[in-house]
C-alpha cells in the first residue's frame, strides 16, 4: 500500500472499532445463555415460568434498557431488570431440581461470578 492510500482505511477502521461489542453485553449475552440452558424455573408475577422463557422475556428487559441509556455493568441489569417485576415490584425466584428456591439476583450473581471465573 503506497503512503498516499493509507487514510482510506480510516472510515472502516473507525467503524471496526465501533462494531466490536461491548464487555457488558457480552457478558449479560451469556447470562442468558446459562439462563436458557440452566433446566430452572423461574417465578415472576404468580407464575412459574420455563428458563427459555425466563431468558426471552429478561433479553427483551435488558434491550429495553439499552435503548433507553446503555448498562455500565452486568450487576446493573441484575438489579435494575433481572430481580424483580418492574410491574408489580415482585422479587423473580429461581427452582431448579434438587436445589432450594432462591432469589434470582442471588442466582444470577452466582452464575455471574461462576462466568467470570470465580
């Protein structure tokens, strides 16, 4: 590439920068993902709901709040959408076979930590 062509590259390297995702919503992607795959149940506003459908219905919470200001952590999407119904102000619990039922910031702070490697 001759020194002339160069700044050519600079458009696309900008939006490169741009496009990369950021650690937050990748690793809120993947709290999700253990959510979906988890074989829990989880309890919001008087019912029991399967983990595909605990994990649709925290995306659509989490994409909610993105679009309005973007999270700054994954702890801010546990406490501020993924605890409790923003509805009813109702904690969400989490049952999984063989385990007590627990609150699910307490289960997802848990997965959380297990992601990051602690």
């Amino acid at each position: 590439m001759t020194r002339r062509r160069w700044w050519l590259l600079l458009p696309w390297l900008a939006a490169m920068s741009q496009a990369q995702p950021l650690p937050v919503q990748q690793e809120v992607g993947r709290l999700l993902a253990e959510v979906a795959a988890s074989g829990c149940e989880f309890y919001r506003n008087g019912g029991w709901y399967d983990a595909a459908a605990a994990a649709r219905h925290l995306r659509d919470k989490y994409q909610y709040l993105q679009a309005r200001r973007p999270l700054a952590r994954t702890e801010d999407f546990i406490e501020q959408a993924a605890s409790r119904s923003s509805f009813s102000g109702t904690a969400y619990r989490v049952r999984c076979p063989g385990q007590a039922t627990v609150s699910s910031r307490q289960w997802l702070l848990a997965r959380l930590a297990r992601l990051r490697g602690g």
